[in-house]
C-alpha cells in the first residue's frame, strides 16, 4: 500500500495494525472493551529517519501520534524518537 502522504524530516507514516478481539483463553471483546493498538506497519519515512524502513511493524508511544484520514484510511504520523520498537 502507497501513501499519499510524504512525511518529513525525522517522521514516519503508518497504519495501525488491529488488535486481536480475542483474549488468550478464547473469550471474544466486544469493540469498546479493546485497547488502543500501539503497532503500526510503517508506509513511509522521511529523509532523515534512521533505523526504521517501509515495511517494518513499530510500536509507539501511544499519545504522540498525528491521526489523518484519507479516503476512509486512518494514517499516523509519528516522530522517530517517540517509536519504541520495530518488530521482526
């Protein structure tokens, strides 16, 4: 997926990555009782971003995000120094 929007500088664009609705022991949540998902899967980086590329899944301080919505898509933009992780 390509994004329509060109981060700058030090951010990243990406896509939340959604929550299980299902706890471990098989119980199904419904929609409120789920947490905010803290992963994303990162669509884009700005020119001076370092240690992450497009493809990689992050985690993120939950708070420090820029949410947008295009064309029924929810982006976020996060600064580099507010992801926490990458995932393999």
């Amino acid at each position: 997926m390509n994004s329509p929007i060109k981060p700058l500088a030090d951010r990243v664009v990406a896509i939340r990555v959604e929550a299980s609705n299902k706890t471990a022991s098989g119980l199904y949540l419904p929609d409120n009782a789920k947490e905010k998902p803290v992963m994303a899967s990162v669509l884009a980086v700005g020119p001076d971003v370092k240690g992450i590329k497009v493809g990689d899944k992050i985690v993120y301080k939950e708070y420090s995000t820029t949410d947008l919505k295009i064309d029924n898509q929810e982006y976020l933009i996060v600064k580099e120094e507010d992801v926490l992780a990458t995932i393999a």
